[in-house]
C-alpha cells in the first residue's frame, strides 16, 4: 500500500520551495497526486495540454517535458509557454497535493531543513532567471506593487514568450478606453503578464530605489481574529446562510455577515490570478441563476471523462477551505471546514451546484454606493433630470426602472433632509414611498452603523 505525505509537510521539512518543487513534478523528478483520489498531477495536466495543442500537432506528444527535444521549434516555444502558464496554479496547489514518502525522502536529504530558526538572507546568483513570486517574497511586496514597479518605475521584466514587458500588444490595451483612466486595472493587467525577471536588474533596481529586502520589510498580514469556540457544523451552516455576498469586480468582493461588512479582495482570500476556485467563485455571482455546473459522472468511468470532473468537483472544497479561513478572522467566528456550495441533486439538474450564502444584486449594491457619495447638488439635479425622462417615456418597462431610480435617490435626498414636504421635487418622489422596490438597497446599506459604513463606503 503506498504511503503519502501532504506538500504542506513536505516543505516545512525541507528548504526546497515551491517553485522548485512545481519544476521537479514538471520534469516527473517528483510525482504528485490529488488528495481526494489519488490520481496523478502528471497525468492531469498532460491531458490538459493534449486538449490545448492544435491538432497538426498532437502526433507524438506524449510528454509534457521529457519530449520538448523532439518537439519542432514552434511546438516546443508552445510547450514552454503552457508550463509558464502551469507553474503559478501547481505552486498553489502544492500544499494540499500528496507526495509518495520514498521521494519526499529523497527530497528531504538533499534539501535539509537546519535546525535554527534564525531567518537567512536571500542571496540570488548573477544572470539567473527570477519568477514573479520569488521577487514579491524577496521584497515583500504583493503583485500590483511589483507592476506598479516594471509599469511606472521601468524595473525590466518578461513575459511567458521572453518579451520585455511591455510589449507592443500591452501598450495597445493598456491605451484602450477600459484601462488608460484606470491605474488599478492597469496595474492588474501588467501583473497577470509577468513572468521572470534577471536577478542583476532586480538587485540593481532595488539598489537605484533604497528598496530593501523582506527580513527588514515583511509582508502585512492579516491580524488573527480572537479566538471563539468551535461552532457546532448545524450553527456554522446557520451562519454561512445568513452571509450575504455582492460582486464588486472579478478581483473584489462585498461580504456581509454579523452586521459589519468588508470589501475582500482575491489576494485578501489566498487566491492568485491563475485561481481556478476563485474564477468559479467569481462566475457563479455573476451568473443569473447562481449556478456552476460540473457536468455528469461518467459510470462507464472514462478515465478522461473521470478526470474532467473530478477537477471539477474539487474546485468548491479548495475554495471553501481559504474562504472559511477567511472568514474566521475577519467575523471572529471559528467555523469548520464546512461545505460552502450544495449540491443540487434531485432538486435541479444533475451536475448543478449553487452556493450556501445569499448574493446581492451586485448592480444595484453599486449604485446604492454612488448614490450615498453624492452631494446634494448631484442629487436634486439627477432628479430633475430623471423626472424629466419619466414624463417624455412611453415604454412601462423603462418607466418603472426611472420610478425606481427616482426612488432610491428621492430616499437618500430624504433621509439627509435635502428635500422636504416644501420642496419642489416632493410631489415626485412622496407616492413612492407607499410601493417599496425590490431592487432599493437603501435599507439594506442603512443598516451599517456609522462606525462600520465609513470602512466600507
């Protein structure tokens, strides 16, 4: 019977890092398997690159690394460019990835962990080639930082094809209307390109910009809540109900729990760009059932079809495993690790999941959040205009959407004491007050305190 060991052991026992063990599973120096069945990352991910390669060239390729030197020349650069694109999601998963004891042994000897804890500084060799996660760990910095560095402050960095970035096609998109007045998108898509970087122009970019390394600067991190007891699983699920989500932008969320709010972002939860679980978190608030479908269980058991799925499946555990830690510290609650999506078997279609928490309608959180930042000048003066479109249109349905935008910016004018029974605009917005919308968020935002509403608003 073979024997495993969690990656997550595997690199406190040892000094070699993740990345370095991500290139071992890559050159099958080392194997892993996934925990729920024992199947081989290897294997899966070779599949995943059958699936990906043109046609004319699927004959022959059998290897993801071992049959790069028979490859031709345009096959080969492909090849390269998938690994580069691999890397990232296997580093992630490596701590929850099971290894076989005999290799880790071998692992273990030649990367011995020394018995002090004293913290040793990063030394990188000349003219070596640096990834982006080994950058960010040295300087102690997160990903839109170290963009902010290569996209304003010209630190050389690459792409996966060894383009200095930016390339001709970044600068196109960067220009274009969605991102030239927005510096954090900006900054974002830089980050999603980079690759590696040349330690001599990192070392000399941090010795141009008094930049110093991570042992004198470390990563924030996140306060660990107060402990509370473990909740019961029939509470932690009570709880999880209660929870309220809204989709912000495909990298932020708004959480809502225990009458506070918080804005959590994807790298807040442990989630990097590449992140399979935190895309299906992401598809699933914005589409229009809350559904992710994985597909049905094969019972003739394809192993093809098996594999598919079960990449499938293990989205919502990986996901729930760094929500619910995300979620013990910033509500100071301590719940299990609990099932966050339920299966839909019997009641929808088979292969649909759907979440336990609540979602808002994300485009009207929004609005209710510009809304609450106007002043009341904007307001009076969006009003007139609204009112002047309410009496121009025929269309009933175009009419009851400006009656209830009228109504949640008459609510806020209202409720600051900017419009009274002796205003001009009254006679507007008084008979909405009998006929509530199910899209008015006003209530749900007021319930904030004062004290909350200024951290999220």
């Amino acid at each position: 019977m073979k024997k495993y060991i969690a990656g997550q052991e595997l690199l406190r026992s040892t000094t070699i890092n993740s990345h370095d063990l991500a290139d071992l599973i890559l050159n099958e120096k080392i194997q892993a398997f996934y925990p729920e069945n024992h199947t081989s990352v290897f294997d899966d991910l070779l599949d995943h690159w059958k699936e990906i390669v043109t046609d004319h060239k699927k004959q022959g390729i059998y290897l993801i690394s071992k049959s790069v030197n028979k490859l031709d020349q345009t096959v080969a650069s492909e090849l390269k460019a998938f690994q580069e694109q691999v890397i990232p999601w296997l580093i992630e998963q490596i701590p929850e990835l099971l290894f076989l004891i005999d290799e880790a042994e071998l692992i273990q000897k030649e990367f011995p962990r020394s018995s002090s804890n004293e913290p040793t500084e990063t030394i990188f060799e000349p003219g070596t080639k640096l990834h982006a996660h080994e950058v960010k760990k040295h300087w102690g910095i997160d990903k839109l930082k170290l963009a902010e560095y290569v996209w304003e402050k010209g630190l050389p960095a690459f792409d996966q094809y060894e383009r200095r970035i930016p390339t001709v096609e970044m600068v196109v998109v960067l220009n274009s209307f969605e991102l030239k007045n927005d510096l954090e998108k900006q900054k974002e898509f830089i980050a999603d390109q980079i690759t590696y970087f040349i330690s001599d122009d990192v070392l000399n970019f941090e010795y141009d910009h008094g930049i110093k390394p991570a042992q004198a600067a470390p990563v924030k991190e996140n306060t660990p809540a107060p402990q509370t007891n473990l909740l019961s699983k029939a509470e932690a699920e009570a709880f999880i109900r209660s929870m309220a989500i809204s989709y912000l932008s495909d990298t932020e969320v708004i959480i809502k729990a225990k009458n506070k709010e918080v804005t959590a972002s994807r790298e807040d939860m442990g989630f990097k760009a590449s992140s399979k679980p935190w895309a299906m978190f992401i598809k699933i608030l914005q589409d229009k059932n809350h559904e992710y479908h994985v597909g049905i269980y094969d019972n003739n058991k394809n192993p093809e079809n098996l594999r598919a799925y079960n990449r499938e499946i293990k989205l919502f555990p990986n996901f729930g495993k760094k929500f619910v830690a995300y979620i013990n510290n910033q509500f100071s609650v301590t719940l299990p690790n609990i099932d966050v999506f339920k299966n839909m078997k019997g009641i929808e279609h088979a292969g649909t999941y759907k979440p336990e928490f609540q979602i808002y309608k994300h485009k009207e959180l929004r609005q209710q959040k510009d809304i609450k930042s106007l002043s009341q000048k904007n307001t009076i003066e969006i009003l007139h205009d609204l009112s002047k479109q309410l009496k121009r249109e025929k269309n009933e349905t175009e009419k009851k959407r400006l009656l209830n935008e009228i109504r949640n910016y008459g609510e806020h004018a209202k409720r600051k004491g900017w419009i009274t029974k002796n205003h001009e605009m009254w006679d507007l917005i008084a008979p909405l007050d009998d006929t509530p919308s199910e899209n008015d968020m006003m209530e749900l935002i007021s319930e904030v305190t004062d004290k909350d509403k200024y951290r999220l608003f």
